[in-house]
C-alpha cells in the first residue's frame, strides 16, 4: 500500500542534549491535528533528558499519543513523529504509520513483520523491565491448561518512592525485574502493574508442593538489595499463589491470597476454596452499601448505657454507643460497621453524627455523658476543629468525658497531649478506656492527664474465676488511687461480678446486670 505524503507526514529527529529539546519543539507547536504519534526512542527512560522531552511535549501537543520505546545505543535519543494531515479513525492511522514504515524498511532491507512488531509489541511488553506484561500473561495463560500462578508484592515500594523520589522507584522495579529474570531461572516472569510481579509454571501444584516451593521462593527473593548510588535500598517481598485446580478467576483468587498475606503480616499465602475469601468480600460489599445507606439518611444514632455509683447503685451518667440502623429496622453494633465505615471513608462522619446526637439529648438532661474517641479522631484536625467548636457552643461541655481507646497505638503523643489541654480548657474530661488491653503501660498514664480510667471488660468478667486476671484488676485499681484517677469496671454481668467489684473499691460500674444499651426514654 503506497502512503501519499500529502496524507501522512514523518519526521525524525536526534536528541543529544537537554540544550536542543527548546529548540526541536518550536516545530511542534503548529501541529493542530488530532492524530499525531510521537516515538521517543532511547536507550532509558530515567534519564533528565528523555523525562524534559516527554514533559515538554505533553504541553506543546497535549493531545499527541507519545510512547516511550528502547534500543541499544547509549548516546543517542531519538525522536520520531507521524502526522496524518486529514481525520480518520485510530486504527486507520495505525495502519498509515505501518505503511510508511513498509516503505522505509525497502531502503533498510528488513520485512514489515519486523516493523510491525517493533511497533506493537510494546503492547505485550512492560516498557519499564522489559518483562512480559498483564496483556501478553493473559493470553499465555489462556493457551495453557496446566499452570500455577505466583504474584508477588514490594511490600515497601510506597515508602521508597515517596523518600528517594519516583525516578528512583523506577530504577528499583528495573532492578528487581533484573534479578528475578536473571536468578528465577525455571520460571516465567511478568511485571504486572505498579510494584507487582507474577511467575508461572507449567504444571498445577497443590498445596504441600506449592507451600514449600513458595518458601524456597521466599529464600531466594528475601534478601534483594538495590544498590543507587552508594545507598544500599533493602527490598522486602511478600507472595501468593491458589492450590485450586480449577483455574477460573486465578487472577482474583491470587490477589485475594496476596491481600490477606499482607493483612496479617507473612511472608506468603496460599488461596484454598475453603477460605471463602469470596463470601467475605461479598459481604464486605453488601455492607458497604448498607453503611453508605444508612449515613447518608441520618441512621445512626446513639444508644445509652447508665454508668452507676457501685456504692449507692444510683446512675451518674451514660456512655452513648454508636450504633446503625438498616434500610430493614435491623440494629448494628459498631463491631459490624465501623471498620466498614472506616474503609469507606464515612468513619468521620459516623463521629461527629454520635457527638452531635449526644450533646443535643444531655443539653436537656442533667446528666453526665461519655463519648468514644479513637486516636485516629484526636490527631484529625478536621475533628479536632470540630471536637472545639461544639465544647464552645454547648452548655453541656462540662459534663462530657471524651473516652480514649486505650487499645490504639498513639504515635503522635503531642497531638494527643494538645487535644487533652484544650477539651479541660471547656470542663470537658478524659477517661482512657480499655484499659489492661492493647498498648497498656502504666507510663501511658503519667503522660495523660486521665479522670477516670475504664478496666477492659476482658479482665473484668473473668474476675470470678480467673485468679490472674483478678490480680491484675486490682493492680490496676491500686495505681489509680495513688494517682487519684476514678475507676470504672465494664462489663458487669452478674451478681458475682458485681460483688468482686465492691469489694475491690471500683469507683463506678457498667454492664449488661446494670443497664442494656438502649434509646433514653
């Protein structure tokens, strides 16, 4: 097929310099048409030249396909531009750019299927490593019956890209596409997106097999370390694979395996039907619309529980719990929902929904109330804001205890430390809850100027018959009165229990035997 040059215009430029990128680019800047395809051929991408030439060229012709492509010539960066001076379909235009590439290649002595696939294999190809890639896995897979597929993850790629910048975060993947095509000889290798990698035997292996290949894999991959100008960057790797031998949905099964592995911190994990990854995810996905759902039309609300004197048993104030109703009635406990809420970024929302709720009903009671807070809500500053503005305006600042999960890792102590100042500022107290759980020290509570402190519930329903979390409870309850820090015991749910925390001079009690969370009446 003979290319008229009035129909496509070629034109090719040498680069060798970052000097002479202003100066080829003047030419483009009276390129109008749609149909344009920029070849930026170089022997790497990394470099400051070819990242100045694409960045210029994206501004001058925004509107241009532009496609990074290699070859073997160090010192020389290429710059090839096809036109199409009339519209016409991009497959079309494909098409214009193999013929005058056919036409080329009659000076060059080289056959159209090479060009051809010079142009198009990139297609199959990670232009980053070199690697096969998702597309050309696919369809190797699809042509094999026989198979396991191994995925693996740079566990730390986000923190190397964001510390050492996104040119180095290139040159890592390279390097590690480099070292597993060069040590991981039996098996094929892919890059498949970001920082994830894939291998593939030819063979199905259940699980024994697979488990001990995938530990020797690990030996092999643990210890990868990039070296980038004289700094020694330590990969960390984390896989997966699925011991089915039917291979329907291997990518989503592999990924669900590679998630959970990281999830819980090992170094691989093998996917079995019988996990029902599937199940949960389904209901993960149902519950997410619940939740959505619910927020958006003002369903959550808070329930009450009466917080007692244990001496007097007379109520003194109530712990408002969060807590979402369904499209159905159906009555959620914040176990089931605010991880969910969390995920889908509505948690704040939940938060300040409970806050308002609450200050709105004890305004107009004469009663203390306490309200949960994590960590994650005192070091926000939307939340933080938002915590000030509602202790300035509400009469009831004085009587709310702001409950700090005592089970949450704090690694900012300041932010923690300011957000206590200010809400004592209005009246407001603090009580560190779950106590006895999670990150407790003793030391925690010196730093934070504390009320009360609430015993994890764990240790106090288990007072009666476990002697070791009796002790336990009661050294906790020691240290506070030397500290003359109230005590409150959760999870008081039987006379037995209720006798032991008499006896043991808790300040206040809450519990199913005293009180059920419900609506105040």
């Amino acid at each position: 097929m003979e290319l008229a040059s009035n129909i496509l215009e070629t034109n090719s430029f040498v680069v060798t310099s970052s000097y002479e990128i202003s100066q080829i680019v003047e030419n483009f800047k009276t390129l109008k048409h749609k149909n344009i395809i920029i070849h930026i051929v170089s022997f790497t991408h990394d470099t400051d030249l070819v990242q100045n030439l694409n960045n210029e060229l994206n501004i001058v012709v925004p509107h241009a396909k532009i496609t990074l492509l290699k070859h073997n010539e160090k010192s020389k960066t290429y710059l090839n531009v096809y036109t199409l001076q009339k519209d016409m379909p991009a497959q079309d235009f494909n098409n214009k750019i193999l013929s005058k590439l056919y036409i080329d290649s009659a000076y060059k002595d080289t056959s159209i299927e090479k060009y051809r696939n010079k142009l198009f294999c990139r297609y199959f190809t990670d232009h980053l490593t070199n690697l096969p890639n998702v597309y050309q896995l696919r369809r190797d897979l699809e042509q094999n019956e026989e198979f396991s597929l191994i995925i693996f993850n740079i566990d730390n790629f986000q923190t190397i890209n964001n510390f050492y910048g996104y040119l180095v975060g290139d040159y890592v993947i390279e390097e590690v596409g480099r070292y597993v095509k060069e040590n991981i000889t039996d098996h094929k290798v892919y890059r498949l997106s970001g920082d994830e990698f894939a291998f593939v035997i030819d063979k199905n292996m259940f699980f024994y097999d697979l488990k001990d290949h995938l530990e020797n894999l690990y030996k092999q991959m643990k210890d990868i370390v990039v070296k980038y100008q004289g700094i020694n960057i330590f990969i960390d790797i984390t896989l997966a694979s699925s011991a089915n031998k039917d291979n329907t949905n291997i990518f989503s099964k592999v990924s669900m395996a590679l998630r959970h592995a990281k999830e819980i911190s090992v170094p691989f994990w093998i996917y079995e039907d019988k996990m029902d990854f599937e199940n949960d995810y389904e209901r993960n996905l149902q519950l997410s619309e619940v939740v959505r759902e619910a927020v958006s039309n003002f369903r959550v609300i808070p329930y009450y529980q009466a917080i007692v004197d244990t001496k007097t048993g007379e109520t003194k104030k109530y712990e408002c719990l969060a807590r979402l109703i369904d499209i159905n009635g159906k009555i959620l406990s914040p176990v089931d929902f605010i991880p969910i809420a969390k995920k889908i970024k509505n948690y704040n929302i939940v938060t300040k929904t409970i806050i308002n709720k609450s200050f709105e009903t004890f305004e107009s009671i004469d009663f203390e109330f306490t309200i949960n807070l994590s960590i994650e809500d005192i070091v926000d500053k939307e939340m933080f804001i938002f915590i000030m503005k509602k202790l300035k305006d509400s009469k009831a600042a004085k009587r709310v205890t702001f409950e700090i999960l005592e089970s949450d890792a704090i690694e900012d102590f300041k932010k923690v430390e300011r957000f206590i100042i200010e809400v004592k500022r209005y009246g407001a107290k603090i009580a560190i809850d779950d106590f006895g759980s999670g990150y407790s020290n003793f030391g925690y509570l010196t730093r934070i100027s504390a009320d009360y402190i609430k015993i994890d519930g764990s240790l106090v329903k288990n007072m009666d018959i476990d002697k070791n979390s009796l002790i336990v409870v009661e050294t906790i309850v020691e240290f506070a009165q030397k500290l003359g820090i109230k005590t409150i015991a959760e999870y008081v749910h039987s006379s037995a229990i209720m006798n032991k925390v008499k006896d043991l001079h808790i300040d206040y009690s809450q519990g199913y035997y005293i009180d059920e969370p419900s609506l105040l009446a």
